[in-house]
C-alpha cells in the first residue's frame, strides 16, 4: 500500500523541547504508522519546499493510564502508541509552523 505524500505526515508536534530543537534546524512530525524515511522524506520536501538532509524515526509504545478510580480497584487503560520522525534540514532552510501567530 502506497501512501500520498499528504497522508505520510499526520501533524507537527509542538512541545518546548522540540521549539528548542526547531532552531537547530530539525522538526518533529507525527507520521503515519506505514510511512518509511523515504516516504518522509519526500512528503517533507514536497510540502514545505525545504532540501531534508536526515530522517529519524521513533515508535513511540502505548502508555499506561489510570481510566477511573473506583473504591478499592483501579481501572487503567492505555494511551495509543503512535510514530513520530524528527526531521533535519540542509543549513539556510526552516519550516514556519506556526504560521502567522
């Protein structure tokens, strides 16, 4: 199965480590569980019109929650794993992700 380069990247992660790292030069994204550095690669390059110098992807496992407290039993559940790709581009790039904020 083929993704489209608009399914490969699901959304930017914005946290404070990775604001710090955007200065860098290097983005993390949340990507689709199928995509492959490639596909990542591609989907970055296309969409942001940025030249990707390395991809780096990490699966991130489902963690466990504590759903509801009932008296003498705890009810856990878990928080959906995911994929994520922490992209670096080529000196004299940058990716505007949040707009005009």
């Amino acid at each position: 199965m083929t993704l489209h380069q608009s399914d490969v990247l699901v959304r930017p992660m914005i946290t404070e480590k990775n604001t710090l790292i955007s200065e860098r030069g290097q983005y993390t994204f949340e990507v689709a569980r199928e995509a492959n550095k490639i596909q990542i690669k591609h989907a970055v390059e296309a969409i942001f019109n940025v030249k990707v110098k390395a991809v780096n992807i990490i699966v991130m496992k489902p963690k466990k929650r504590k759903v509801m407290k009932k008296p003498n039993q705890k009810v856990f559940g878990f928080e959906a794993g995911f994929k994520k790709a922490i992209v670096s581009l080529e000196p004299g790039y940058s990716i505007d992700i949040f707009g005009d904020i």
